[in-house]
C-alpha cells in the first residue's frame, strides 16, 4: 500500500469505524475483545504503528527504554546518557531519562514509575541498597551500571585497576603518602576503589594512602576535600572522579598552593573539563559512551530471551598524564632546590 498506513485503512479491512479503531488501542475495554481482536490483527497485517504505546498492545513491548542516573549535571552520566541514547535509537528505542539528584528515596519512586512503561531499565551507579535494588527490579528487565547484584547484567569499569594505574603513576614519580579523597558513602563505585587501594599497596612498599573520606562528588565536594588533603601533609591527592579533582585544585589555588609543585593532583574519569584547565589535569580515562552502548547491548540480549545470559562486563580503562602531576619536592634534589630560588622554596611551608 502507498504511502503511510493510517487509522482509516486499518477501519476499513477490519470493518469498523476509524474511532472504533481509536478506541481499540487505547482504551480496550470500551471495545469487545472480539472486534478488538480484528483490530489489532489488521493493525499487524498492515504494518500499522502510530506510536509506541499502539505498537505495545500488538507487540506487547514499548520501544522504550528507562534510564536513571544520579545527576545529569555531572558530566559523567552525562556521557553515558548520550552512549546510551545513541545506541537505543540505532536499535529502534527511544529513553526516558530520569534525574534522581543523588537522593534514594527519589531513585525509588522513579524506577517504580518507569518500569511499568519500558520495555527495560538501566540503572547507573544507583544507591539504593542491595536489598532495595533486588527488590524493585524484580519482573522487570534490567541492566545495572558500576554496580553489581547477583543475577542481574551488570557493565562496570574496573575501578581496581583504576586505583592501580593512579597510584602507580604517583608512586613511579617518587610519592610515598597520597591522599584519597572518596565519593558518596553510598557509591558501589567508592567501595571498590577503596578496596582497590588497599590491594595496590601491596605492590607499592613504602606507600602510604590516607582515606580523608566520603564527599559529594561534585566541584564543592572537591573543594571541602582539599583543605583535609594538605592537612595530611600528603603530597598527592587522588579524588573520587574529575569534578572533586577539578574543586581541589581550585582550592589549593585559592590558598596559594600551587599544583603540581606544592601538591599533585589525580582525578578519574576524564571529562571534557579536565583539559580546560590550568594545569590541565591527569587522571585515568574511563570508556564513558562505550559504558552506555554496553549497556543497552546487554539490555537488548536481556528482552530477548533466546539470547543467553551475559556475564558482567568490566571496560577497560586508561592513564591519561597531564601537567597536575610532577615529582614531589621531597624527591628534587638540594641543588635543584637552590636553583629555583628562596621564593620557590618557601613553598615548603604550605605542607
């Protein structure tokens, strides 16, 4: 048939009016179950799908996809979200994108109104607990990002090997007591570099990690942070993601400390931020849109049954070394020290 199907040819192969047709895919019950039977098996015969809430009575599936985060201004979520969207739409689905603001209660509510209008959900870094998470995605399909929960897809990063390639790095420029700067008590994410920590020191004689501990995982959380992270008398800080690295060196900047000669500073993730700034920032790079494309991969294996059950999948990640870190000036010897002057040498004062 020429051009688009429209409500009228469906009418007439099923032998009803167009508002019979109308009432048939939105409101069933005002129609009986046999004409709405005719209805429908026209609608599929003609390849009729005004929108997907009609192509969901056929089918018995949305064309849609939920998406939760905890804070789209952070411009991490924000580049899963557009990895995530990207791939949906290359595979026919649409997302609904929900913003929970790193509040429990409302990441909840919101998964409990979105599950009953996707087809599937996915969940990045959610913060409810496990016995919350097990719970409200029971019946629902569902993907899981930088967290895991037996029986349920997970895509993560490996945030062992990020602490591991972070401390590394600073341990091959000669420091020896670093400062964590850890994200939200609730982050799965934290917890396992937290314990990642403590695994790479094994690796790392002498090397000390202070765990100044749980902040927003924000530009704020980073500056409250900062002033902690020196109180250590560290020489290095490795905050919980970009955003808190970038408000440390603001910080220190505010107090006359000047990065990386005073203080080196690491984040994770890398953001487009980390490299509008002065000194541009080293941090270890995380696959953020591969993140989003791995996830409605495994949500889409998911839904269709004949598809077997993935295992969860850790992305790989990498350093990205930039100007925010340098040789601490313990390890810079006298004479080096002497050439720089008295002024550079005060510096001294700031640990």
């Amino acid at each position: 048939m020429a051009g688009a199907v429209t409500v009228r040819d469906v009418a007439r192969l099923a032998s009803v009016s167009a508002s019979t047709v109308s009432r048939a895919l939105s409101a069933s019950d005002l129609v009986a179950p046999v004409t709405r039977q005719r209805i429908l098996d026209a609608a599929q015969q003609l390849g009729y799908t005004p929108n997907n809430s009609a192509r969901g009575l056929i089918t018995g599936r949305t064309n849609n996809f939920g998406l939760v985060v905890p804070d789209l201004e952070n411009p991490y979520f924000a580049s899963v979200t557009k990895g995530v969207q990207g791939r949906a739409l290359r595979e026919g689905y649409a997302v609904f994108v929900a913003d929970s603001d790193e509040d429990v209660r409302s990441e909840i509510e919101l998964v409990r109104k979105l599950a009953s209008q996707v087809d599937g959900l996915i969940l990045c870094s959610p913060r409810m607990s496990d016995e919350e998470l097990a719970d409200i995605t029971e019946g629902t399909t569902t993907v899981l990002i930088n967290r895991r929960l037996p029986e349920v897809e997970s895509i993560t990063v490996d945030d062992a090997e990020i602490v591991r390639q972070a401390l590394g790095h600073l341990y091959a420029l000669g420091h020896r007591c670093v400062a964590y700067a850890g994200g939200p008590a609730t982050s799965w994410s934290d917890g396992q570099r937290r314990h990642g920590i403590h695994t790479a020191l094994t690796d790392l004689p002498g090397l000390e990690v202070i765990e100044i501990g749980s902040f927003t995982p924000v530009f704020g959380g980073g500056q409250s942070a900062a002033d902690l992270a020196v109180a250590t008398g560290a020489s290095a800080v490795l905050a919980y993601n970009d955003l808190m690295a970038l408000g440390i060196l603001s910080r220190l900047q505010a107090r006359g400390i000047q990065v990386p000669r005073d203080m080196s500073v690491v984040g994770i993730d890398d953001v487009n931020a980390a490299t509008l700034v002065s000194p541009a920032l080293t941090t270890v790079r995380a696959p953020l849109r591969k993140v989003g494309t791995a996830a409605v991969n495994a949500l889409i294996d998911g839904i269709r049954p004949e598809n077997p059950r993935l295992e969860p999948e850790a992305l790989p990640v990498q350093l990205i070394v930039r100007s925010s870190t340098s040789v601490p000036r313990s390890a810079v010897p006298l004479t080096s020290r002497e050439e720089a002057g008295p002024n550079e040498r005060s510096s001294n004062a700031h640990h």
